[in-house]
C-alpha cells in the first residue's frame, strides 16, 4: 500500500513538472502517460527509513543562506565559490534564500548521504542543472514543511553532450530521494 501511495505521489510530482521548448520559450506540461504510469508500477522500489524522514536537527545542520549571485555558509561540509555552492561532506545542509544564476553541487565521498534541506529555497541555473549530486551514496532532497521552493534550470547547457551529462534541473548520478510537506516546482528545459 506504501509504495502505491509513493508511486501517485510521484506521478503527480512528475506530472506538476514544466519545460521550456528550446526555441519559443512557452511552457510546456510533462504529460505522464497510462503506458508509462503502468511501468512505473511495476518497478520495485524500496525505501529505507532514512529515504522518508522529513526531519532535521538545525544545531548540528550546515545553513546555507542564497544571496542572489553569492552564497554564504555557517557549517562545515560545504564552500561557495562565487555562486557556487559544493558540498564534499555528508551531513544536512539547510539551503534558504533566492541564487539567481548559481549551481548547487554534491561532490562527497561514495559513501556520503548529504541531506539538502529546501526552506524557502529558490535556485536558478541557466546553463546546467540548478542542483547537481554529481557523488555520493545518496542525495535526500526535503522540502520543509510550510516552505515554498523553486529549482529551475536553462534551455542550452554548457556541457558536451552525452549520456552521461546532467539535463534536468535536479540531477543525481546516484540515488536521490525527494520527501518532505513543502510546495516544489521543478522548471525542467530539454537542452538542445
């Protein structure tokens, strides 16, 4: 029954997705169809219970304030460079404020679990994705409860083009887990 329940909820998230066409700029909705809904079924999924906790200790947490085009930190585990945020630790980061154009990137050990808490985050890349978990064991992604969050990334990348290269505006080459009572709306723009 869980997993039923954790299938709608993401057919419904996918389905509340945007996308920019490449060449007009007008919005277009992901549309989740029967076929694929039924495929999705049928995968056997697994969630642990460090996959659904929504909760976070903000005393031990790393606070991560987006100031427009810079990024400050209180915490250890991560650095900005610019508006750049790269997280090389496991640990919980709390990401709150708007980045206009910035990035932010998981770069931990194989081993790492990085917690990115959205609280009333608003991230904007427009030349990758807005967050992109590049390493670690996995990515939890909560939206606080109550919170209001955006991540939005752009139409042409910078990257080569490849299989392997991140184009959507959450990107994990591992696991990522998304859970939380927060609001999220995801700008996905299909690179040309």
């Amino acid at each position: 029954m869980k997993l039923a329940a954790l299938l709608t909820a993401a057919l419904i998230a996918i389905s509340g997705l945007t996308g920019c066409s490449s060449s007009s700029g007008t919005a277009s909705t992901a549309v989740v169809t029967t076929a694929a809904a039924a495929e999705l079924a049928a995968i056997e999924v697994q969630y642990s219970s460090e996959d659904l906790d929504s909760t976070w200790d903000s005393s031990s947490a790393t606070a991560v304030t987006l100031q427009g085009n810079s990024i400050a930190t209180a915490g250890a585990g991560a650095a900005a460079k610019g508006s750049i945020l790269t997280i090389s630790d496991s640990g919980t980061y709390v990401l709150s404020g708007t980045l206009a154009d910035g990035q932010i990137v998981v770069d931990a050990g194989k081993d790492d679990v990085v917690r990115l808490v959205l609280n009333g985050a608003s991230i904007n890349c427009p030349d990758g994705p807005a967050i992109y978990a590049k390493q670690a064991q996995k990515t939890i992604v909560v939206l606080a409860q109550g919170s209001s969050n955006t991540v939005r990334d752009g139409a042409a990348y910078t990257l080569a083009g490849g299989e392997d290269d991140p184009d959507a505006a959450i990107f994990s080459q591992d696991d990522l887990t998304i859970n939380g009572a927060g609001s999220f709306v995801g700008q996905l723009a299909m690179p040309t």
